[in-house]
C-alpha cells in the first residue's frame, strides 16, 4: 500500500489516515471552523475504525458505507443509537470526504454519492408572547436597586445577540449619536468577522443603560459577570413575572427574530441582523414563519 508523502500523491491505494491528512489541509483552506473541522475528522477516523484498518481508498464502497450507516443507527455495538443530528452531520461527512477525493482525481468512483441524507427538523423553540413578554418587562423593572435585569432583557430582546456576543459587548461597541444608537457586534477572530454588524438599540433601553453605568461603572466589558450570572438573572426575571417559559438567551435571540417579523421587517434584513449565513438561514426562516403562524 503506497502511502501519500503529500496531497498530489494520494491514489487509490492510499490509506485513509493519508487522506484525511490532506482533506483537512483542505477544509483548513476553506476556513472551516475547528469544531466543523474536528467533527469531520472524527467522522471519517470512525469509519476508518469500523472498516478493516488496512483498507484502501479506493477500495471503500457504497455497500461499505451503507453498512457503517447502518451500524450507527443500530448504536455501534453499544445499544446507543446516533442521534438523528449526528448521523445527519456525519453522512455530510462522507460527502464531503468522498467527493473531495473523486473531484480531485484519487478514486475512479464517488461512493458516498449515492447516500441518502438524512433530513434533521428540529422541534420548533420556545418563545415568549406578547403578554409574557411584557409581563417580563415589567418584572424586570421592578428589580428597582438592581438595573442589571432590565439593561439585560431589553437588550436581547431588541438586538438578539448570542450569549457569547453579549459577554464580549464593550463599552466602545455602544455607539449614542443624534441620528441613531446603535451596538457594534465585534469578533477578534478574523474568520468571524463576517458575523460583525451593526444594530440599532432604542432610547428608552439607552436611558436604562446609563442608569445601569452610573451604578455599576464597568471599566470595559459592558456585563463584566460570569455567563453562568447573567443566565441566573434571566432565570430570576421568569420567576418573578411568574412565567412558566424559562427565559434564556436563545428564547430571546427567538424571540427578537419573531418580533421583528411579525412588525413586516425583511427576512433578509433579519437574518443580517442576527449574524446569520444563508445556508443556516433555510431551517431558522422556515420555523420563524412556523411561529409567527402559531402566535397569530
């Protein structure tokens, strides 16, 4: 079995470890993120695994990854079936390890092509109505020495930043102007800078705001607490509105596309103002409309 010294030299009897070796050189150019990257690798190490170890590349048949399909259906071995999610995420896998090998000319046949994906349609979020909603407002004003739970809620109602976006806020992404507020979402990593956008944020939430800074004075971070704080302050704002629903960051994230969709904003307009891709896109629209249907 001839092994790859580098990608230009793989065939189809190279082994998969050499494969994988150059496909993730590949992905790595193609700015895949780590965790899409690791799980791909991890995908493909486990076929290897569940194939004899000395397999060639070109050797791997349809039948071959139909049985490993199956094999992850039926729990491994272990009575554990993959999750509908996973084995969604590791058939795309295969795709993509495959064609990436048949495309580039170091296997005669595509294997995987023929693979049926399968489709993952995950249940529709939680999400506050209109009188939750205003029930949270008015419970989270009433914490009257403490600013934080108002500044907080508003916040992600009307920008629908991530958890992780709102823990890096600055006080330099607020910007006040006599046209418009607004809050820069940032990113120091520069494959995420497509994320970075601009939102705009009312008054009333720039006056809770200044009233949250003259009692707290962060320095810099603008929520300078521990992810696992802010979650309990959403938490304490759900028990005192008396609401069944558990506030979180992505019911507000939700909750903010729902709003905006239902007061006739563009879809396109949404999805730049949560930081979206298009390819994401497809499911969250499709379950905002499902939403809006059912809150009519």
């Amino acid at each position: 079995m001839t092994e790859a010294s580098d990608s230009f030299h793989l065939n189809t009897q190279s082994s998969i470890p050499s494969a994988i070796k150059w496909w993730e050189v590949y992905l790595r150019d193609q700015n895949r993120s780590d965790f899409t990257i690791k799980a791909f690798l991890g995908d493909i190490r486990l076929l290897q695994k569940f194939l004899s170890p000395d397999i060639e590349i070109g050797q791997v048949s349809t039948h071959d990854l139909n049985r490993f399909v199956e094999w992850l259906k039926n729990g491994r071995g272990r009575n554990i079936p993959c999750s509908p999610k996973s084995l969604s995420r590791r058939i795309t896998s295969l795709k993509s390890f495959f064609r990436w090998l048949f495309n580039n000319g170091r296997i005669p046949l595509d294997p995987a092509e023929s693979l049926l994906q399968q489709s993952v349609v995950s249940p529709l979020p939680e999400v506050l109505d209109n009188q939750e909603i205003e029930l949270a407002l008015r419970a989270a004003q009433s914490f009257q020495n403490d600013p934080r739970p108002f500044v907080l809620l508003k916040l992600l109602l009307e920008t629908g930043i991530k958890k992780s976006e709102c823990l890096n806020l600055k006080k330099s992404h607020i910007f006040l102007g006599e046209d418009e507020n607004y809050i820069f979402v940032r990113y120091a990593d520069q494959k995420d800078r497509n994320k970075e956008r601009k939102i705009s944020i009312s008054e009333e939430w720039i006056t809770s705001y200044d009233k949250y800074l003259s009692v707290y004075q962060p320095e810099d971070q603008v929520f300078p607490w521990s992810p696992r704080r802010l979650e309990y302050i959403l938490e304490d704002i759900s028990k005192a509105a008396n609401l069944t629903k558990h506030i979180s960051f992505s019911m507000c994230r939700w909750n903010c596309a729902l709003l905006d969709f239902n007061s006739g904003k563009e879809m396109d307009s949404i999805r730049e103002k949560l930081g979206i891709s298009k390819i994401q896109w497809r499911e969250i629209s499709s379950k905002i409309k499902r939403l809006a249907e059912l809150s009519a």
